[in-house]
C-alpha cells in the first residue's frame, strides 16, 4: 500500500496531533479512509486517532503514524497527500490515481463502475 504526504502535509497533519485532545501514545496518529458521498460519489475522510481501527493497515511518513482503513485501501492506493496554503483557499488536497473524476472543492472523487450515488454541493 502506498500513501504519500507532501512534506508539508505531514508537518500539518503534525501540528494538528500535537494540539488535539487525543492522548498522547505511540500509536497516535492519523487515519485515512474513503466514505459515501459528497457531490461525486466517494470523499476523503482524514482524523486524528489515538490508535488503528482493527484491521487498518499502517504507514509511517517521516514522523507521522498513518492509518488506511482497510476497506478504503483499494481507493487510496496511490494518493498524494498535499496541504496547500493560498489567498484563494487552504486546506489538504488529495491527487488519487484512481479517480476518474473529482468535484471542484478536491474532497470528492469517482472512481469508475463503482461509485455509489453522488450528492449535490452545499
């Protein structure tokens, strides 16, 4: 399984662990997932987490603890976490080699034949 995370992304991801209410352990870090919905079907989840889910599969990036939930792995494959900072918008950006389309808020994605029904942007 591969996960990416820009440097940047890590380094907030980072701060957003050291000032969560979270306790603090070793196994702390971030969980990546994929749920229903959004405008195009599938949108990312990313929150921190004391520890995995049973069954997550786990990834270290640089210092950071990360958790894939394992029934989102097969979508997540290959995604390039980044966090972009800009007069326009800030936020963590997902670049996924199996979308086969993406909303313009970057949050949801197709990905083929399986995508479940999309709903509207609010």
């Amino acid at each position: 399984m591969t996960v990416t995370l820009t440097d940047i992304a890590e380094l907030r991801l980072r701060t957003f662990l050291r000032t969560s209410n979270v306790a603090t352990s070793a196994t702390r870090g971030v969980r990546l997932s994929v749920k229903d919905g959004g405008c195009n079907g599938y949108e990312y989840g990313l929150g921190v987490v004391a520890a995995p889910s049973e069954g997550d599969i786990s990834l270290q990036q640089g210092a950071l603890n990360v958790y894939v939930d394992k029934d989102s792995a097969p979508l997540l494959e290959g995604v390039v976490v980044d966090y972009i900072d800009s007069l326009i918008e800030s936020g963590f950006k997902f670049t996924n080699p199996n979308a086969t389309g993406t909303c313009g808020c970057g949050k949801s994605f197709q990905a083929g034949d399986c995508t479940p029904g999309a709903a509207p942007c609010s």
